[in-house]
C-alpha cells in the first residue's frame, strides 16, 4: 500500500468526509454453482470490458481508495481477473478476491498480486454438497491447500445454516477444526434476503443469537477474523444511526452502478455515465439501516471507530499494509 495515500485520507476518515475507502466490484453475477440459499447467478446484468473496469479502478484510486475486493458471482469466469488484480495492486491498493474455489487453484498463478483470497465453504463435505453442489466441496479444499501451500493469505468463509448448526453445531465444529489443520483463518456470514436472495431459510433470531454467541466462544480457538464489536452488532440486530455505505465504501454492479450496498440496488448511480467516482459522490446517505451482512457490520463497526473493532481490523489487515 502506498503509505503517502494513506496519510493523505486519515483526516477525512477523522472527519467523516465522503470518500470511497473501500470498493467491492461485483465483476459478474454468473457462477459456476447454484447455492440452494442464493439467487445471484439467475441474476443477467451486462458486464463492463477490461477497460471499462480499468479505467473505474483508476478514477477510484485516485479518490484515495485503500481496499479493493473482486467479488460476483464468481470472479474466475472473466477471463481478465488476474489482470485487473494486478491492475488494483499496482494503484497500492490492497486487494482481494471472494471465490468458490472450484476454478481457484488451476488460476492461482495469474493471481499472485493478491493480498488475500476468501474461498467459500459452507461446512464439512456433507453440509457443503448439500448446499453448494456434489462436488464442489472436493474442489474447494483442493484449491485451499494449493493456494496454502503457494503462500497465498486464506480465509475461509462459511454461510451459517441450519445444516452446519444442528446437533450442537456439529458441521461448525467440524469446520473449524479443518480450518485449524490447514491454517487458514475462518469467517463467517448470516443468510439474509436481498434483491436476488429470497425465500432462504433462514435461522430463527434464537437460532442465530445462539449461534452467534458459539462462533465468539471459538475465538481463543480458531483465527476467527470477524470482530467480537461485528458478532455482538449482529447478535442485537440494532439499527445502525449512520450507514457508512455510500459515504465511505461502495459496491459496483458488473454493468457499472455504483451501489451504496446489495439491500439498495435502485439508489444506484450509473459509474459509466456519470464517472464512477461523481457516481459515488452523488449516493444519499443511508440512515436506520441494518442489515446481516457481515461485511457491512464489519465495516461499520470499524468505522464508528468502536475501539475493539478498530483494534481487531487494524491487526487483520496490518499485515497487507505493510508489503
């Protein structure tokens, strides 16, 4: 990362100035697999070209973007991936990459300018198959160990549902425990609906709450990387007073809206019309918002400056600060 940028926006963070600190590029909605809980991949949205996405990265980082996740869908489908990650890393940003993991690890050496991968798996192979797709489980942990083993920082993310959390939270117990083995960090995400997501089953509040409090008990055991400021957040299901969605990061659609958060896709802003960071600029603020997103409730509970969370986040990414 370059140290001058970030030194540079520090006092509009202080102040709570409008500036996209973190982008999550949606690239594409297609995908390899067919989740039972997601409806993202029915989704058919024109794709921008390389340039398109080259030349929004560009208008991004030169507004003081720091963060940068490629996400879908799944990301490996556009041929371009590993040259616009090298394109993100060479603006300084730190950059990373959400993935199935079905295609990761014959790809894993057009992306070696990656900051950190986060690799799907939703439980051992019997909760993952179920959900995910026969198959896809075998897959996943191949590319896992083969990204492991070629240096690549790894966490696995697992979509908490009723299969992984019955009998005393068997497949979560068993899950962390792989993730022990391999020595990957772990994280976690509530099933929600949103604009494509709907009809999921999703846990009762007491299933959720309990769950919740199980995966903070597990912290002294695994490298959990979801703060206990962003567990405790989702546990009371409290309306956050600010949003920072659209003030100090955004989600970009493949065909190039700029997106305070997937809940609000119609206060979007077209990027290729108005310029991606105008684009930005222009989002209203987002006020008695909450949502189960795990990322958003990361995001907002380090940037309300909740000490713990500021602590835990600085101590996550301090590492990709510093190469």
């Amino acid at each position: 990362m370059n140290w001058l940028k970030l030194f540079k926006v520090t006092p509009k963070i202080l102040f709570r100035k409008k500036i996209p600190l973190r982008i999550a590029y949606f690239c594409t909605f297609r995908c390899n697999l067919k989740c039972e809980y997601c409806g993202l991949w029915k989704t058919k949205r024109t794709e921008m070209t390389t340039e398109q996405a080259k030349s929004m990265i560009g208008e991004f980082a030169d507004a003081g973007t720091l963060f940068w996740m490629f996400t879908g869908g799944e990301p490996l489908l556009r041929k371009d991936i590993g040259e616009l990650v090298t394109y993100v890393r060479n603006k300084g940003i730190v950059t990373g990459l959400v993935s199935n993991g079905v295609l990761l690890g014959d790809r894993l050496d057009e992306l070696s300018d990656l900051n950190y991968i986060v690799i799907s798996l939703d439980g051992p192979e019997y909760v993952n198959d179920k959900l995910r797709g026969k198959g896809s489980y075998s897959k996943a942990l191949n590319s896992i160990k083969k990204a492991v083993d070629e240096g690549f920082d790894v966490t696995i993310n697992s979509v908490i549902s009723n299969e992984s959390t019955k009998n005393d939270f068997e497949g979560l117990k068993e899950f962390i425990s792989m993730a022990n083995e391999l020595g990957t960090k772990v994280n976690f995400s509530v099933l929600y609906e949103d604009f494509a997501n709907k009809g999921v089953s999703l846990l009762s509040e007491e299933e959720l709450v309990s769950t919740l409090k199980f995966i903070k008990s597990q912290k002294k055991k695994a490298n959990v990387v979801m703060s206990n400021t962003c567990i405790n957040a989702l546990t009371k299901a409290n309306k956050w007073k600010m949003c920072y969605a659209g003030k100090l990061f955004c989600d970009v659609t493949p065909d190039g809206l700029v997106v305070p958060c997937l809940f609000k896709p119609d206060n979007g802003v077209n990027g290729l019309e108005h310029g991606f960071v105008k684009a930005f600029q222009m989002l209203g603020p987002q006020a008695d918002c909450f949502c189960y997103s795990t990322c958003y409730n990361e995001l907002n509970s380090a940037l309300h400056m909740k000490p713990k969370a500021v602590l835990e986040n600085f101590i996550k990414y301090s590492g990709f600060l510093l190469r």
